[in-house]
C-alpha cells in the first residue's frame, strides 16, 4: 500500500511533464505575447464609405454598400520550420459599421518568428452544427440564419441601378456548409521572410490587411448585377465565394 | 417591486429533480446535454419561456400555442401553424418529443440543432414574428426572469445562449418511451399486444418500418410519400438546393400518432383513416416519389383496423398527463 503511494507520488509529475510537453509540442509553450491585426476596408483600392460612395465592379457597373461584415476564424500562424500554432476559440466578426470590429487583438501566442497566417473566410463546419454560441457567434448579430441553420460568412448589401430587385436591392449573404454548394474558403498568405511576424514579449506586431468588398463580384466569374443582385446561400453564393476565395483579403505590411 | 401578479411572482421549484431518461429499448441520443447542464432552475427557466407569449411580436402566441401538450406538442385540428397577426403559416407544427434522437428540426431539416430550433419559429413572420434581441430586451425588464436567469445560470445577465439553452432543457427532456408498444417491447410485467394489435405489427413491420423505423418510428430521412404529382411546397431541396429533394419532407416519428392529428407536412389528412386509404390507394406518380411507393402500401379493410390497432399501442399517456411538462 505504502510502496503504491509513494510510486503513485513519484509518477505524477513525471505525468504532468510529459502532458504539459505533449500539448504544446508544435511550438515551445513559452513564453507567450500577442499581435494584432488590422482590416482595412476598401473596393478597388478606393476607402469604402457606407451608403455615399458609389463604385463600380468588374463590369462597369455602380454600386453602392449599405452593410459589409464578415468572419475570419480558426487562425494558423506557421514558421519556416513548418510548425505550426492554430489560434483557439479564434472566431471574429469584422463590421465595417463597428470600426472597433476592425482591429483585433491575439493574446497569448507563443513567441516566434511566423512566416504564414491562414484563417477561415467564415465559419468552419462544426459550428455551423452546434448549440446556441455567445460572442461574435451569437445570433444577435444578424450573422446566423434561422431556417436553414447555419452562419452567414460575408455579408453584402447594397445597391445598384442595374439590380432587377426591388428597390435596386443588392443583397449578398454567402454562407452554407453542404456540398455542392460549401462555400467555408481559407485564406493563406506568405509572410516576407525577411520581415516576418516577430511575436515578442517586449513588442506587439501589426498586421495589416487590405480587404477589398468589390473581391466578390470578379476573380473566377464576373458578376453582372442585373443577372445575380440575390443570394442567400446555394449554387449563387458558390459563385461569389469562389471570387473572393483569393481577393478579398491582401497582406499590406507588418510593423514589428 | 410588488406589482407583478400572481402567477408570475415565482415558479414553484419542481418538486422531484428533473432528469434526462433514456428508455431500455433507445438508442443512444444525439444531444446529451454535455454543453448544456441540466438543472430544475434551468427546466423551469426553459418550460416559462416556453409558454410564455412575450416571445412573440404581438405578445399573442408562445411555442405552447402551437404545440400542445395534450396533442404531443403538436397543435390540435390545425393543418397548419397559426402565428401572429392571424397568419397562417405553410406547414404543421410538428409533435416535440424525442427530440434528443433528431438529427435535424422541421419538416425540411433546415435546422440542425436543438439549441437553435427556437429562433426558426421565433423569427419567422408566420410564427411569432420577432427577434430575438427584442425578447432578450423585454426579458431584462420583466420580473421574475433576471431572478431565474441568475437561478439558472448563476448571473443574471440574459444572453440569448441562455435562452435558447433552457428552452433546450425543457424540450430535450421531453420523451416519450412508456407506450403501450414501449412497455410490450421491454416485457414489462402483464403487458401483451391484443390479437388484432399484433396481427397490426406485424403488417406494420412488413409494409412501414423500412420508413417508420422501431424504436423511434422513423428513419430520419427526408422522402416524398406522393400526396401530390408536383408538390406545391418546395420542402427539403429549400434547404439543399438539390433538385432530387424537391417535394420530400422529414420521415415523422409516429409514436403517439393518435394524438398528433392533422397529418403529413400540410395538414391535410384529419384521421388515420384517411392516412391509410392514401398509402393505400392515393400515392401519386411525384417526380421525386419515394422507389418503395411505387405501389403504394396495398392494404384491405382488416389490415387497415389492424394497423391502426397497432398504431394507438404507441401513445404514451404517462407522457400526454406528465404535469411537470404543463403550463403551471
């Protein structure tokens, strides 16, 4: 009995050693700082202004946006070596109305060099299936649709004199999860090894993104408003998340 | 602080503590509360919004209004739901019990979570037509629920990850397994089919189970039983976009069928009688028509008295008369 104890005594640091290494066995658990990163919205290399501006996409035609507002999640952040630290909890909503939204902060990120950053363009599949979320999750925020349950990963609305729909609507909601017509996209930019991610301790880098809303309407198939102004989900809103899969989001610069 | 009437000043904690039974003869569920703890203050907290009419745009229709204790939780004579402002909504609301064995919610599955189901009905324009950032507002300002938010969650901050978890402790918890069938399968003491409602499951198992399958009276596929060449409602290829889920719904459970009247997605069938003499001889050439009702389901006069037989061994009267599920 006594022997037990003692051998049970003995083992259990040498337990909670090896869990605490096995955890973190990506990147050295500590120590541990935070970056953030910046949202820059625009449309064409021009500063988006809700309901004033007037645009034009691919095809010449004018628009103008009423609501932008998206989600980046799961974000990956990797070395050169190829190792690899995935942000958890990592779930953003950035609203062009809620300039706050566009700044956000990653605590706790082991220190290192990173040369990649990847994230979700919306919501992964998991909790698209789950129970009630909080935080920017939560359905109050206009990002969840009820009947067909499910997040709404970009939201678009806006108008256009082109859109056949009632008063000129311009109204994009790209979500959905089930193929044929998943539409959960990853964005994935290098980081210039000469000026990567330095996550120190003593400073707390910018990164600094340019989002561009006209990405959705060109890139694989240019969108003419009076053939698609609607889409909530389905083979239309494949169509938009297939444009903006490579140009919605483009690494501006870092400040270390 | 003493202004509000009676019946709101407190909800009487349950006297037994409420538990999640899964009957013998289950399989194991699909939601298990493992995110979502079960109390008596959250079930209480979740039974009061349920039947509480502020959830809706006109303070005039609560999710009891449509699902009805005494019919299953499904509404009584009504082929389709009935929501506020006098509207009539598409399809009929569904009976609620078993829940924590659906894969997915409404007759086209478009929800996929128990948590979630609520805010279909609680925003759809022919439900209860509201949202749900104004019900949490009028929440906060309604006594008692800050109290039993705090009883239930301990603060009492009400978030509408609250709300929709105690809805989900009080439906969640809502089963149906002692039926006459329920208590003949587990060979409860002194329980045995009658000739006829024996002759009935066995015609039962040959001519329905591969849709309505045992024990839960349904396969959880979505299919199209032919009630007409092109249905007028779109149904689950709303939902996929996919052209060969046109006109197919969810499989219903049929357990306490006997009490979940009027029948199939619209309501248009009012007794079992006309259920039956559908299979039997009215299944239409639907472009999407399920391949096992290519014949329809041939049944004679006996065979349908024994099928029906069979089918009222599955009401679960335990279940109907359950006061812990009643408005109280």
């Amino acid at each position: 009995m006594k022997t037990s104890q003692y051998l049970l005594a003995l083992l259990c640091p040498i337990i909670l050693l090896s869990s605490c290494k096995k955890s973190d066995d990506e990147i050295t658990a500590n120590p541990k700082s935070s970056f953030t990163i910046e949202f820059e919205h625009q449309v064409n290399g021009a500063v988006l202004a809700l309901n004033t501006t007037t645009y034009k996409n691919a095809k010449g035609e004018d628009f103008k946006i009423n609501v932008f507002k998206y989600y980046v999640s799961n974000i990956r952040l990797s070395k050169a070596d190829g190792t690899a630290y995935l942000v958890p909890e990592s779930y953003y909503l950035i609203d062009e109305s809620k300039s706050e939204s566009k700044f956000i902060t990653i605590n706790k990120v082991p220190t290192g060099d990173y040369t990649k950053i990847e994230y979700t363009i919306g919501v992964d599949y998991a909790l698209n299936f789950a129970g009630a979320q909080t935080g920017a999750l939560d359905p109050i925020n206009g990002m969840f649709w009820t009947w067909n349950s499910g997040y709404i990963f970009v939201k678009l609305e806006g108008t256009s004199p082109q859109s056949t729909a009632a008063n000129n609507a311009l109204t994009f909601h790209i979500g959905g999860v089930i193929d044929p017509n998943n539409t959960i996209r990853t964005f994935s930019t290098e980081i210039n090894a000469a000026n990567p991610l330095r996550v120190r301790t003593d400073a707390k880098p910018d990164v600094h993104f340019i989002v561009n809303a006209a990405s959705l309407f060109t890139g694989k198939t240019d969108i003419s408003f009076s053939a698609l102004n609607f889409t909530m989900g389905g083979a239309n809103s494949v169509i938009v998340a297939d444009n903006y899969t490579k140009g919605l989001f483009r690494l501006d610069h870092i400040h270390n | 602080m003493y202004a509000c009437s009676k019946n709101e000043k407190a909800i009487a904690p349950e006297a037994t503590t409420i538990s999640f039974e899964i009957p013998a003869n289950f399989p194991v569920p699909t939601y298990n509360f493992d995110d979502n703890k079960l109390t008596n203050a959250g079930f209480a907290l979740g039974k009061k919004l349920f039947y509480d009419a502020r959830l809706s745009a006109d303070n005039s229709v609560s999710c009891g209004s449509c699902h009805q204790q005494f019919a299953a939780f499904a509404n009584l004579d009504h082929k389709v739901s009935h929501g506020v402002n006098n509207c009539q909504g598409k399809r009929n609301a569904p009976p609620l019990f078993n829940l924590a064995w659906q894969k997915a919610f409404f007759w086209d599955g478009g929800v996929k979570n128990i948590e979630t189901s609520p805010l279909n009905a609680i925003t759809d324009a022919c439900e209860m037509g509201t949202d749900i950032e104004r019900i949490i507002t009028s929440l906060k300002g309604t006594a008692p629920y800050p109290d039993l938010f705090k009883q239930a969650f301990g603060s009492d901050e009400i978030t509408s990850q609250k709300i929709l978890k105690s809805i989900a402790q009080f439906t969640a918890v809502l089963v149906s397994g002692n039926s006459k069938y329920d208590k003949v399968m587990r060979k409860e003491n002194g329980f045995n089919f009658s000739s006829v409602e024996l002759a009935g499951y066995n015609l039962f198992k040959e001519k329905c189970a591969s849709c309505h399958a045992e024990p839960l009276f349904t396969d959880f596929s979505y299919r199209s039983n032919g009630l007409d060449v092109v249905s007028a409602d779109e149904g689950r290829s709303t939902i996929t976009g996919v052209n060969t889920d046109f006109g197919t719904f969810r499989v219903p459970t049929l357990r306490n069928i006997e009490y979940t009247g009027p029948y199939m997605h619209d309501g248009r069938f009012y007794s079992l009688d006309e259920v039956l003499e559908h299979y039997n001889s009215g299944v239409k050439a639907a472009g999407n028509l399920d391949s096992r009702l290519k014949n329809g389901v041939p049944l004679n006069a006996s065979e349908k008295e024994q099928i029906k037989a069979f089918l009222k061994t599955l009401t679960d009267n335990e279940f109907l008369k359950n006061t812990l599920y009643n408005e109280s």
